[in-house]
C-alpha cells in the first residue's frame, strides 16, 4: 500500500490537509479525528482500513494538524468538502470518526459511519470542560468556548440509519447514557468495548497536586503535535 499527501477544499473554501492510504478500491473510508488530535494519530487506523479494502483519507480538521485554518462552528464544511471530492471518485463512502469527529461523522452525508464515542449531547459536565480546556494547547481555535458551541449547533444529530456506535465500557456516563439515549428510537448498532480500558492506578496522589501536575502531562504529551516546527529543526539541524 502506499501513503501520500494531499489536499481537499472545504465548502468554505479553506485547504483540508490529508494521507492517503491507498489500496485501490472503489470504496472510500474518511477517517475524522478527536478534539485536540490530528491526522497522524489515526494513520495506523488508516492502514488497518485500508488493508480491508478501502481507500483511506486521513484529514487535519481545522485547528488541527497540518490544518493552517483556526478551529470554528463552520468545521463541519471540512468534512463535506472532503466528501464532495471523493464522490467523483468513489461509489461508496465510509466515515470513522472518534468523539468530535464521531459527531462530524454522524453529521455528514456519508453513505455509512462508525462512530466512537462520539459526544451527543450540547451540554458537558464542569470535568469534562476542564480536561478538554488543559488539551487545548493542542488547537488553534476561535476562542476558549467554541467547542461548547460546535456541540450545542450540531446536536441533536438527525441520521436515523446506517450507523455503528463504538464505545468503550470505561467511558464518562454522560457519554454513555447521550449515546445509548439516542440510539433508542434508530436503527443503528451500538456496541460497548472492554479493550484498552483505564483502571484507577494502586498510586494516592492529592487532590490539588493532581490538578496542577495534568497541564505538565498534557504538555508532554502535546508536544509531539508541533508538527511544523519539529520540521524546520529538523531541516536545520540535521546533515
């Protein structure tokens, strides 16, 4: 298989960075990722989708990535865009979106989406909002509450059909009962996932120490998504 670059346009007008697995398929597969992600944490997916006979396009969504365009309520347009495009080419197109990306996923006009985790509800508990304010040092956004929004514009999701729900059996219950109450009344599969679970650690740790010490976690983690300066120390420091 091979892996190339490319680029879309959202229907907004705005580039949509991308990889591209290809297989030589009829069918495509649009894999969409999380809040504070980019494309490279879900290439080893794409090669997975690819090896099961779909052409895989991995996109940076705005914010995001390699995406030089800020993080907005308009986001949904990246994927649309992307799916315009591959409908000249494709028969059949399959979203796999994880959590905001789910939401994007069970938003778009794809023929089928696996969804996981994906947040269906407009409003988040105070935990929730304050790790997803800690990862924010990974987004280029509007400003610190667009994401509050994006959620409240785009649910409730309308799909009825032709949807797979993954989700893990660790999940937030907020997460679990949004998914499990809206997948009442459709005509979509959903299944809970016992692999690659957290466990609560055999370690005692305070309260406060444990809140001023995630920021530092998270940076380490972050780090590595500074994409476009790894690049130019690397044009300038290597032979």
């Amino acid at each position: 298989m091979e892996v190339s670059k490319l680029k879309f346009r959202s229907l907004d007008g705005k580039e949509v960075p991308a990889f591209f697995v290809k297989s030589g398929s009829s069918k495509a597969a649009l894999l969409i990722h999380g809040y504070s992600s980019s494309k490279h944490e879900l290439l080893g997916l794409g090669y997975e989708i690819a090896e099961r006979g779909y052409d895989a396009y991995i996109i940076d969504l705005r914010g995001h990535g390699e995406n030089k365009h800020i993080l907005d309520e308009d986001v949904i347009n990246d994927v649309e865009g992307v799916i315009r495009e591959l409908r000249r080419n494709y028969s059949y197109i399959l979203t796999i979106g994880h959590s905001l990306g789910g939401l994007l996923g069970l938003k778009s006009s794809s023929d089928f989406v696996i969804a996981i985790s994906p947040p269906l509800f407009s409003e988040i508990p105070k935990t929730a909002k304050f790790m997803l304010r800690v990862n924010s040092c990974k987004v280029r956004e509007k400003d610190d509450d667009v994401l509050f929004r994006i959620l409240k514009k785009y649910n409730p999701v309308e799909r009825e059909r032709d949807a797979l729900i993954l989700c893990g059996i660790g999940e937030s219950k907020g997460i679990k009962a949004a998914i499990e109450s809206w997948s009442k009344s459709r005509n979509v599969r959903v299944v809970f996932l016992d692999e690659n679970q957290a466990k609560l650690p055999e370690i005692d740790v305070e309260c406060e120490e444990l809140k001023r010490y995630i920021p530092n976690f998270v940076s380490h983690q972050a780090i590595v998504h500074a994409v476009v300066s790894i690049s130019k120390y690397l044009t300038s420091s290597t032979p």
